[in-house]
C-alpha cells in the first residue's frame, strides 16, 4: 500500500494542475492617497438642470 496519504496527493495533484498562488499584495500597495481640494472634485456640485440624470424612473426611460 501506499505511504503518502489521500490528502498529500490529492494536494500535489492540485499544484501539478494550477501552479502556485500569486504574491500576496500588501493592503499599503493597494491603496493611494490623493489630495482633494475644498468642497471635492470639480464637477460634482449640484445642478438642478441635470439632476434627472442621476435617478430611476420607469416613466422617464419610457419617455412617458
């Protein structure tokens, strides 16, 4: 009979077939910190005129 267990082949023949894991990433090169300016990016002030553009409603995709 064999000497290697069930689990030690079924794990070699896991590798075998999809290699190695990739590098762990480190959670400090994942993020970015960015300077933001006062009252947020440009362009994201409120504007009544385009404001319908920002929400759902079966009767304006319908154009009813």
């Amino acid at each position: 009979m064999n000497d290697q267990p069930a689990d030690d082949r079924a794990a070699e023949a896991r590798r075998a077939r999809y290699g190695a894991l990739p590098a762990r990433i480190r959670y400090e090169d994942m993020t970015e910190e960015a300077p933001s300016g006062p009252g947020g990016a440009a362009g994201t002030a409120y504007d009544p005129e385009r404001a319908w553009n920002f929400y759902n409603c079966l009767a304006v995709d319908l154009a009813l």
